[in-house]
C-alpha cells in the first residue's frame, strides 16, 4: 500500500490508513530501509522504542521481516523510553520483560546494544543512571528513529501534563489519568506504581525521524488536540509541532476528531458523495438543533457548507433527501417479518410479494466475551426471538481473566458444601482437592499474578454459566449457545496472543454447520482490551474464506451440470449458482456507539424490551457492581451505559426530526475492503 498524502489542517504532518495493520507495516518498512542501508554502509542503526499495545503491530511485523526477509538487526542499538519504578525485571509488568518477550528475543539484536530503563535501582541511584542513559544516546550518534505511542492526557513516554520542554531523561510522578488507564494490566489501581523513569521531551525531539503512532476512537480526542491546537505543557505530545521530521501515524478511528476528516468542507473543496452529504447534513442539524426537514439556506451558509448548498440545494431539498435515507434506517424487523401464527392476521398478497412476509431465519451472534452479546444487542437479541427467527450465541473466549478472586472462592466454597451435603464420598474428596488447591494457590497469590488452570478453569465456569442464564433471559436455550473458547484468549492475563490458525478454522466450522442467513459481529475494533479486535478480524477471514471456498464449488458444479445438460436448453446456470453471501452486521461493545450519519440498521427497543435487555445483562453476576476491566475511565456499569446509549440513540433520532422511539439499538453493515 502507497503511503497516503499527509491531511491538511493539522500543525504536525499527520496520514492516515484504513487500519492499525496497514500504517504498522508502513513505519516497519521505514524501519527496515534504514537498517538495510546502514547495514550496507558497516554502520550501526539507533532506534528509540516504546512499549504498549500500540507498536505490537509494528514489533511482529520487524519480526516477520527478520525471519522471512533477512532483515539484519546485529547492528541495531536499541534505548527504550520508560520504565515503571519500582519495578523488577521479571515482573510481567516490566516493560524489560515486555520488550523481550514482545521483541527482542525474537531479534538478533545483540544484548549490550538493549538499553531500558532500570526499576530496580536504589532511590539515591536513579539520578545518575538518567544522566548516563543520556550520555549513551550520545556516544551511540542519537536516536535514528524514535517509535512513539499517545496517553490519554497526551504524554509521550511518562512526560505527564506540565512537562517543560527542555526535560530529560528523568524520575517522574505518574498522572491519576495514567494509572487509572493502567489499571486493568495491574488488575487494580492500588498496584499500580506511582512512579516511572522516562526520556525527557528534549530527549524525544533530539531523535532525527519521530513516528507517533494513535489508533482507536479513544486515541481520536487528544490526536485532534495534539496535532491542531497550540503547543503546550498540558499534552506534551504537542511539542511534536516543532520537530522537522515528526510524523502522526493513525488509522481511521483515531483519525475521527481531526478537522479534514470529522468537517473536511471546512478545510477545502469536497467530492460531495452521498456519503459526505449524509454526515454534513446530520452534522449540520444536530448543531442548529433541527430537524433534517427544518434546514434552510442560511444554516448550510452560516457552517461552511456553501459548496454543498450551490451544488445540491436548496436546502429543502438536501434535507429532504437525507430524512428519507435516515427514516429507511430504522428497522423493527431485521431480519425480516414473520407469520407467527394466524392470530398475526392476514398476510396480503403484495405483502408476500414484496419479501415482507419471510421464512424464519437462523441468525448466529458472535460475542468475543460472554456478555457482549447482551450488553450491546441485547434488545435486537429479544427482537428476534420474539418475531420467530431461531438465534445463536457463540461466546468466542471464556473471559475468565474478569473473574475476582473472591467470586472464585465463593463458587469453590460452594460447590464444597454442596457435595458434602449431596456427594458421593469419592465426589466429596475430590472437591475438598480442588478447594484447597484453589485457596492455596490465591492465598500465595500476588497483585497482578497470572492464575492457576484450577482457578481459571473455576472462573471460565462463572461465565460460562452466566452466559448461559443471560442467553436464557432473552429467550435462547442452551442448546443454541456455543462456548468456542479460542486459543488467542489462553494466555490468563489481559495481554492476547496473536490469532491462531486453527480459531479462524473453528469459526468456518461454526458457519458451515450453522448456515445462518444473518451474523452479527462486534466491530468495536478499539476495544481498549484487544480482544474484539482480534475476535473481529478472526470471523472476517473465517467469511473470507469461506466465501471464496464456496463460490469456487459452486463454479465447479455449475461447470458440471452445464457438461451434463448441453444438450438442455432449459438450464439456466444463474438459475443454478447459490451466493453464500449472508449479511454480516457491526455492534459496537460497551466503549463506544456508532455516529448517526454511519447507522444502517437502528432496531427500536420499547421500555418493555429494554427491561428485559438490563435482566439479562444482571445475570452476569461476576460484571455487576464493579467490573475487573471496566475499560478506559468509564465506571458506570455495563448496564447503565447501554441503557443510556440506547435511550440516547433514540434521542438523537428525534432530534433530526425523524420517528421517535423510546430506545434504538444501532449497526453497520460490514463491507469487505
């Protein structure tokens, strides 16, 4: 892929790619230029590095380039940016152990060329050692490239709001913002430390190339404030404006905020395609607060929409036209009508005609935890039973690492004096085993510790059985909820493996013997935990494949009968060819919520409905209250924020003037490339 033109409007070069993958591989080739070309000329290649979920794409792809392209790392020094302190290097919260397991060991970089940060060291000798991490960038030539990630509060490394331009490398105090972000990885805030040895500001901008990777919607808000407003000690990031070679890597999510991507007509001309025209004109409604149909002239004028009004107008018109596109989103029946019985009335002849009136359909929900499903669709879930369509749930990991301790020693306890009270004496003994194996192991347990197999198989068996009662409370039996418990998820921390071959075979394995007609998938891919992405890419190759391995069959045997009916002429072979294409819907998780003007399904939801959506979401007992990964700063409940984001969708539909509905459910279509 070519590498885009930098956006206007933005005071540091900033590009975007359609995904996290694709800008990856673009910095990596950067990478791997410079190595090449330093390796020929006998010279060494400094790179700055930083840690995190950010450059992980980058760090398997140099590692893809060194085991299948001969990329040759012997002459590469490394110097990572920070370090948490107090910390030990064999901690699984070190970034030391981080970038070895992440990186390193899978490089052929030598040890003495690996500079981190130490936690380890004494309080009176971490003055010094900042002043010799200096002195080393220096004797090594200075950083050649430096790899850099965003916080939230708009740090770069640990240089937390107010710090000065001219720091280096030094000890700092960690931003309540910063550790409350860290504390799903630490598996509560009170573990996080307080404190971190990072590269100065002045350290970072000394390096000849910058790349600042961003992606996800939740990068979008402090990229926008980074890269378009004033430098400033509040986002250190900012700083980034005066470096000659500093360049902003983002995907399309981390993107959104950006001026030439959320209202690119303020920016310049626009290809007013009806997909700009969509977003211009619902942007422009809910700014002047009315309706799409209530939008004249001046309004389009008054908000740098001119050129549209000249093209397009008038006004009525525009409106009128994108209130017909919006009303079509809104769908009660998605997947179709259903004649349940004859009490549903008479079924009119063009109503059959037309499609209205359809077979019941097999609809497969694929859930990356156990209670995405009813979190975020719970509603639509509902719907489609209740209208007669047959759904199933396929929960694709265990989501055990969000289980407590504490509900892990009530469960054991309980299933210990159940047995003693209902056992056999050999099943009494065998729980009395597993409890004291799972109270020794959580006893010794320390904070952030991965877990025993005895306590995440307990903690699998929580959810497991939670799902089970949430599909239940929305009509589904279990024998329609499949636990595919896929190999990615194994790893009993929150950081994932890549995805696994065999997890994409057993979702083309689920779909073949399934045949839904409708899939809906989680398309949050900024999920701050990772794992809907990976579950999301999985299902798309797993529909890739299964595609391109169906059409090639259905050519074959097409060729086939042709051979058989050549003499025929009543064979039509179009007639013939089945397309496996079935839909294949984005709910967005529990982060995030899709814009209006990207709805292309809104199912609406009565207070009824609703209700029943929120008891299914309380039988996931283990989420209630407080979540383990409650994800990013958000510390309403599950509940609470698809409650409002449903009633606030409904809202928003209302104040474009279209239908108003007590709650709307909302998705997109996914749209292969």
């Amino acid at each position: 892929m070519s590498t885009p033109h930098p956006l206007p409007h933005t005071r540091t070069r900033t590009i975007k790619f359609p995904t996290a993958a694709a800008a990856s591989k673009c910095v990596a080739k950067e990478i791997d230029k410079l190595i090449r070309a330093r390796n020929a000329a006998g010279r060494p290649t400094v790179l700055g590095l930083a840690t995190g979920s950010t450059p992980v794409g980058l760090y398997r792809e140099l590692i893809r380039m060194h085991k299948e392209e001969g990329l040759d790392f012997s002459r590469v020094i490394t110097f990572n940016l920070d370090e948490y302190y107090p910390m030990p290097k064999e901690s699984q919260h070190s970034y030391f152990r981080w970038m070895h397991e992440t990186l390193f060991n899978h490089l052929n970089i030598p040890w003495n060329n690996i500079h981190i940060p130490d936690g380890t060291l004494k309080s009176d000798e971490v003055d010094l050692f900042c002043a010799e991490y200096e002195e080393k960038i220096k004797r090594a030539g200075g950083v050649d490239i430096q790899i850099l990630g965003i916080g939230r509060t708009g740090h770069i490394a640990f240089n937390e709001p107010g710090s000065p331009q001219n720091s280096r490398t030094r000890l700092v105090t960690l931003d309540s913002i910063t550790r409350r972000d860290a504390a799903d990885g630490f598996f509560g805030e009170k573990n996080v430390p307080h404190h971190a040895i990072t590269m100065g500001v002045a350290s970072i901008l000394e390096a000849r190339k910058v790349f600042l990777m961003a992606f996800g919607e939740h990068k979008a808000s402090i990229v926008y404030k980074a890269v378009e407003q004033a430098p400033t000690e509040a986002i250190s990031a900012s700083f980034l404006q005066e470096h000659d070679d500093a360049l902003i890597v983002l995907d399309e999510a981390a993107a959104a905020e950006l001026t030439a991507i959320k209202r690119p007509w303020e920016v310049g001309p626009c290809d007013w395609t009806p997909e700009l025209v969509r977003k211009a004109v619902v942007y422009l409604s809910l700014k002047v607060n009315k309706g799409l149909q209530k939008l004249n002239d001046d309004d389009f004028r008054d908000h740098h929409l001119y050129e549209l009004l000249r093209e397009k107008g008038p006004a009525e018109r525009i409106g009128e036209a994108v209130f017909h596109d919006r009303m079509q989103t809104i769908t009660p029946y998605p997947a179709g009508r259903v004649a349940l019985s004859p009490t549903d009335g008479p079924v009119s002849l063009p109503a059959r005609r037309r499609g209205d009136i359809q077979a019941p359909k097999t609809v497969l929900v694929f859930s990356p935890h156990p209670d995405d499903d009813v979190i975020s669709m719970g509603g639509t879930i509902i719907r489609l039973v209740e209208q007669g369509h047959k759904v199933h749930v396929a929960y694709m990991t265990s989501g055990n690492v969000a289980v407590f301790d504490h509900d892990a020693r009530r469960f054991v306890d309980f299933v210990d004096e159940f047995l003693q009270a209902f056992g056999t004496p050999a099943e009494q003994s065998s729980a009395g085993t597993l409890k004291e194996r799972v109270y020794a192991f959580l006893d010794s347990k320390q904070p952030g510790d991965a877990d025993s197999p005895d306590v995440l198989k307990v903690k699998a068996l929580i959810r497991e059985t939670e799902a089970r009662a949430a599909a239940l409370a929305c009509g589904i039996p279990p024998e329609q909820v499949e636990f595919m418990d896929l190999r990615f998820y194994h790893t009993g921390t929150k950081t994932k493996k890549p995805i696994q071959p065999q997890d994409i075979e057993d979702i083309v394995a689920l779909l073949r013997r399934l045949q839904p007609h409708q899939i809906y998938v989680a398309g949050e891919l900024s999920d701050p935990h990772g794992t809907h992405r990976i579950c999301a890419e999985a299902i798309f190759a797993a529909v890739r494949q299964l595609r391109i391995a169906d059409f090639g069959l259905q050519i074959e045997n097409t060729g086939q009968k042709l051979a058989a009916d050549s003499s025929s002429t009543a064979f039509n072979p179009q007639s013939e060819i089945h397309n496996p294409q079935f839909e294949v819907w984005l709910y967005k998780g529990a982060w995030e919520e899709w814009e209006p003007h990207e709805i292309e399904m809104a199912v609406p939801l009565s207070p009824e409905v609703l209700e029943r959506k929120k008891q299914a979401i309380f039988r996931h007992q283990s989420q209630k209250d407080r979540a383990m990964f409650p994800g990013g700063t958000d510390r309403r409940e599950f509940w609470q924020r698809a409650e409002q984001r449903n009633l606030a969708t409904a809202r928003t539909y209302d104040a474009l003037g279209l239908a108003e509905y007590f709650a709307l459910e909302a998705f997109v279509k996914w749209k292969d490339g």
